[in-house]
C-alpha cells in the first residue's frame, strides 16, 4: 500500500521535533522533508538508528518537490494560517496543531476545503487526555453550580489564554441553559484578578519554566468540589493524536476542528 508522505512545518521547533521522530517511526508514513525559518539538517534517532532530516526554508519550493499528501504544522500564531492556504491550493491536507488560531480562520478554513475537495484538520491539542478532560468537563457542567478553569503552560508560550481553556469554556457554556454560574467579582476594583471571563467562566492563565501543559477544570457546588485535571508531562503526548489526525485526514473531504470530533466524542 502507497505510504502517507508527510512534510513538517516548524521541524527545528519543541513540537516539530518531536513530530519528525513519531512520524519517521511509523511504518505506513513517509517523512518527505522539514520546513522551518533556517535551512539546516537534523539528525533523530528513531529506535537506535540515525535518520537525517533536511530542513528547507522555502515551503512552496519543498511542496512542489516532496509532493506530501499531508502538511503538519507546529509553528507559530499568524503563519500557520498562510501554510494552510498553500497546501490546500496544491491539494495537500492540512494537520495544523499551531494554537491561536482564531474563529474567523477557521471559518475560512472551513470554506477553502469545501471549495477545494481537501481535507484538513485543526487542533488546539492533540493529547487524548486532554479531549477527555474537556469531554468530561462537559458532562459535569449541567450538575454542578459553578466553574473556573486554571490553564498551566512553559512560560515560552506565545498566546493566552491557551486555545485548549477557550475549546474548554465554550463547551461548558453550551450546555449553560441546564447551569446556573454567577461568578464572583472582585470588589476591591482590580478584575484583572479573577482572571479573563469566556461567557461567564473565568480562565486563568499561568505561565512558568518547568511546566509544559496542564489544565484544571474545577466545579464548585454546596460542600463539595470537583476538579478534572490533566497534564501532558512531556510533547510526546501529543504524538498519539498527530498520527491519528494524519492518518484520517487523507480520507476527509471537508474541515474537522478538534481532535474530539476526530475520536468521534
Ligand atoms: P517552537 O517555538 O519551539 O517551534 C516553532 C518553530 O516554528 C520554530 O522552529 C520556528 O523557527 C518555526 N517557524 C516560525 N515561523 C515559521 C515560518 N513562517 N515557517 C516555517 N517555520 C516557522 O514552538 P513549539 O513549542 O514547538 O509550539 C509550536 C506551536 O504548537 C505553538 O503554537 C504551540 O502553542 C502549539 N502547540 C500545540 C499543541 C497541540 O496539541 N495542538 C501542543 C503543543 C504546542
């Protein structure tokens, strides 16, 4: 059977890295080439044996050589959306994992794969924990009073609050008719305090050396808490979801947003 040939975008990057060792591993995807600001050659190690990566700087040059089926980017808010127009108009799926992307890009997203046949997939995380937290964040909601969300990530993290906590407050808030949150205010005049407000829900954003990405989805009702919690410890977590999505996507005719509706959740 033909092999899925995948290209990287932001293959020098924490997650672009990480990504060219999970798909060079598998053995139904061909890791065709890297893109990234710099021309370079990696070498990974994938199970003991040396692979070299080469790393052009010229996304559209490598698309037309390498003729992936699907394009993977780990880059950066404000470019991403720029790689999904020119793959899309080659006919190479999309798997873009860049956070910040915004509801008006995925309105266009969503209409350039219907306009062009192409399928294409956008997650603001790909860890399967993760998807299962917001999941059962969402079945908590209508029972319990009142919620907020801490969202922890490394403190190299472009945007705020993470696109996993907005993902994460507009599914609670859907199911808000069965919920009655009142939030409380902060009466010595500083709103900043309580964090940034998603349709009633606070989100506070922390960010810190150490941390990669963590959440906590915490429900308050009369004597009692319950707090849904999930931590990726490390960037290979979000592998499992990358190759899913990469392997689906081929079969897509349209835009799915978020690795949830991929798992079918
Ligand atoms: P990083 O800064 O380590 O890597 C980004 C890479 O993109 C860098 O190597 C940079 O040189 C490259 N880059 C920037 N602009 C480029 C361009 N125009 N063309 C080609 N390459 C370009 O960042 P990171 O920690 O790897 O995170 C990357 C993105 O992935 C961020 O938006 C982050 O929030 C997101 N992220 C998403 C998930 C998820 O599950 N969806 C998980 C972790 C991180």
């Amino acid at each position: 059977m033909e092999k899925t040939r995948v290209i990287v975008v932001g293959a020098n990057g924490r997650m672009g890295r990480e990504v060219v060792k999970a798909v060079a591993r598998e053995g139904d995807l061909q890791l065709v080439g890297g893109v990234d600001v710099i021309e370079d050659e990696i070498r990974i190690d994938v199970g003991g044996r040396e692979v070299q990566v080469k790393i052009s700087s010229n996304l559209e040059e490598s698309l037309n050589a390498l003729e992936p089926h699907v394009l993977v980017d780990f880059t950066r808010p404000g470019v991403a959306m720029n790689h999904f127009r020119l793959a899309i108009a080659k006919g190479v799926s999309p798997v873009i994992g860049t956070t910040g992307i915004t509801p008006e890009d995925i309105e266009e997203a969503g209409r350039l794969c219907a306009q062009h046949q192409v399928g294409a997939v956008i997650a603001p995380n790909f860890a399967i924990g993760a998807v299962l937290m917001m999941k059962f964040a969402e079945m908590a909601a209508p029972y319990l009073p009142d919620v907020e969300i801490i969202e922890l990530h490394h403190n190299a993290k472009l945007d705020a609050p993470s696109g996993t906590a907005l993902k994460t407050a507009e599914a609670i808030n859907r199911v808000k008719e069965r919920w009655s949150g009142s939030p409380a205010q902060a009466t010595n005049g500083e709103p900043a305090a309580r964090g940034m407000s998603v349709g009633g829900i606070q989100i506070h954003s922390v960010r810190l050396p150490g941390l990669v990405a963590h959440q906590e989805v915490i429900f308050g009702g009369p004597g009692q808490v319950l707090t849904i919690r999930h931590d990726s410890l490390s960037r290979e977590s979000f592998m499992p979801g990358v190759i899913l999505a990469i392997r689906r996507v081929r079969g897509l005719k349209e835009l799915v947003y978020g690795l949830d509706r991929l798992l079918g959740l």
